[in-house]
C-alpha cells in the first residue's frame, strides 16, 4: 500500500473503532426501548380484552349527522396508529443495522490480533461481535412481535369505524354492532 493509501485506511480504522461505544450504547438503547414497547403492548391487549365491547358500544351510539366528528375520530385515529407502529418499526429496522455494525467494528481488531497470536484479544473482540449481534437481533424479534399483532388489531379497529362511519352515514348506527 501507498503512504496515502495507509494513512485513508488509518483514519477509517480509528473512526470505525470509535464508533464501537456509541453504537453499543445504542444497542442497549435499542434493548430497552424494545422492552419497553413490549411492557406497552401486554398492557395494552389486557385493555383490549377488558374494554372492548364499551368501545364499540361507544362507537355504534354515534347519531346520523355526526360524520364530521367521527371522520375527524378516525383520522386521528389513523395518525395514533401510524405512530405506535413507527416506533416498532424503527426498532425492527435499526437493531440488526447496529447489531451488524457492531459485530463489523471488533472483527478488524480481533483479525489484528489473530495474525499477531494474541489470543485473548481476539476473543475478547469476538465475543463484543456476538453479543452485539445478538442484542440487535433480539430487539428486533420483540419489535417484530409486537408490530405483527398490533398491525392486525388496528386494521381490525379502523375497520370497524369504517363500518360505523358508514353506517352512521346512512342511518343504521346501532345495527352495527351486531355485525
């Protein structure tokens, strides 16, 4: 290699080794906020379980006339449910982009240290690699879970108000809710 070519790939192994603590902190981030949605979501299905007929007993007591508000309901319930998603979504996207980032940073060190026959280096940096990658991949798994069933439930919920909505529209309210 060139002297140029030697100091570029200096600065990228520096920068690349610097990254590590930020982008483990921010796997530990990542754990936590994926157990934090998971925390939100077992209570959120026991309400679900537990208030469900008082919400559609809510939404089927809307009158003729009412459109306006409850169009108004369901756009702001579409942005609530666009906005609890995004969340999964982005613990779903960037735990296994920081999981694989941190298991790229130590391999470099520990490819240096095998070459060099410092084994205990080298397994120190192979075991960074792992445990990044697996708490990448685990955050991602809760986040997936999570964004899998409430996809489900909210398309059921929009639905149902798409129903009422209509039905609100022609007048037949309160037959709704035996369908």
């Amino acid at each position: 290699m060139t002297g140029l070519t030697e100091t570029i790939v200096g600065w990228l192994f520096a920068i690349s080794n610097a990254l590590l603590l930020p982008v483990i902190l921010t796997l530990l981030l990542l754990l936590c906020w994926s157990v934090f949605i998971l925390g939100e979501f077992v209570g959120e299905a026991i309400r679900r379980r537990k208030r469900r007929w008082l919400v559609l007993v809510a939404l089927n007591d809307w009158e003729q006339g009412e459109e306006t508000r409850l169009d108004t309901f369901l756009s702001e319930l579409e942005i609530r449910v666009m906005k609890k998603l995004e969340s999964c979504h982005l613990v779903l996207r960037l735990g296994p982009i920081f999981g694989l980032v941190g298991t790229l940073i130590p391999l470099g060190p520990a490819l240096q240290s095998l070459a060099r026959g410092d084994m205990e280096t080298l397994a120190r940096n192979i075991h960074i690699a792992f445990a990044t990658t697996v708490v990448g991949l685990v955050s991602a798994a809760i986040a997936f879970v999570v964004l899998t069933v409430r996809k489900r439930w909210y398309a059921q919920d929009l639905t149902h108000v798409e129903k009422v909505l209509k039905a609100v529209r022609v007048g037949e309210s309160n037959e709704v809710i035996a369908s």
